[in-house]
C-alpha cells in the first residue's frame, strides 16, 4: 500500500503545511507548474517525488522532469502530464493516446480547479488536485490525498489550505 500525496501549480510557493502533508505520504506526486527548482528540492528531502513539468516550468525544471510521466503503482498503471484536460475534453495533445491506451488513473493539473471523476468509456478515474499555489485565480488552495493498494485507489480526501 501507498499513500500518495497530488499536488500541482504551486507557482513557486511552499509552505509548512504542504510540508506537513508530505510527511505523512509515502510519496509525492506534481502535477506541473512547479515554478522553481527550490520547491521540488524542498519535496524531496521529505519523501519521494514524481513530478511533471508545465507550461509555466523553464528549462532547468523542463531538464529534471518530463511532460508526462507513465508508471505502474501497486498495480495501478498511472499517467500524469500538467495540460490533459479531463473526460470528455481531453487535450487534442493526448487525446488519441488516452483513447488508445488508457490509464487506470490519470492525473492532471492547468486549471487550478480541484475535480475527480470517472470516465467510464475508458475506464479510468481522472484526478486534477486544483492549485497548492498562491498564484492564479482559484479561490481555494487545494491538494489530494489517497491510497493505493493492490490495484485499488481509495481513501480519496480533499485538502483545502489556507487562503491566498
């Protein structure tokens, strides 16, 4: 069993709270617009971390982290890339090979609104954890965490940080 800790568009900030949720997992996830290398830095002195670049990102973080990152977890097989959209609006960049070849969870961030659902014509869940950031125009600073364990997500919950 795992205990993923999603978060995306952190624009560059971190804080003791994003800290202290990260403790708690067993490893962190980004979904893109890390903003400075300082925040993946400070992440990964605290538990192991997947990440993905985003639009936002230059080229150092650009160097370090791919566009998308394909892996298997607890038999989970999980994609996550920052510009994805969601079921049924799927970015034209992904779009064929969603369909092709889906994953049993997809994650994506860009649109800094926290949204979980399930496409059922391709069989995955679709995870965008909203923005952990001060930047941008989301009210709320808002990440997730779950479990995986033996090809089940569950335990699905919200975390809402403090306000910009």
């Amino acid at each position: 069993m795992k205990k993923i800790l999603l978060l995306s568009d952190t624009h560059s900030h971190i804080d003791d709270r994003i800290l202290h949720y990260a403790a708690e997992a067993d490893e962190i996830w980004h979904a893109g617009d890390i903003g400075i290398t300082d925040i993946t830095d400070e992440l990964k002195k605290v538990k192991p971390l997947r990440a993905v670049y985003g639009n936002i990102d230059d080229a150092e973080i650009r160097k370090e982290f791919p566009l998308h990152q394909r892996f298997n977890c607890e038999g989970v097989d999980v994609w996550i890339t920052h510009i994805g959209g969601y079921p049924g609006k799927y970015s034209p960049a992904i779009r064929e090979e969603i369909k092709r070849n889906p994953p049993k969870l997809f994650i994506s961030g860009h649109s800094h609104i926290l949204k979980v659902m399930n496409d059922k014509s391709l069989g995955l869940l679709h995870m965008n954890p909203g923005a952990a950031g001060k930047q941008g125009f989301h009210k709320k600073r808002t990440m997730l965490r779950f479990k995986i364990d033996a090809g089940e997500i569950k335990d699905l919950e919200v975390i809402e940080l403090k306000s910009k």
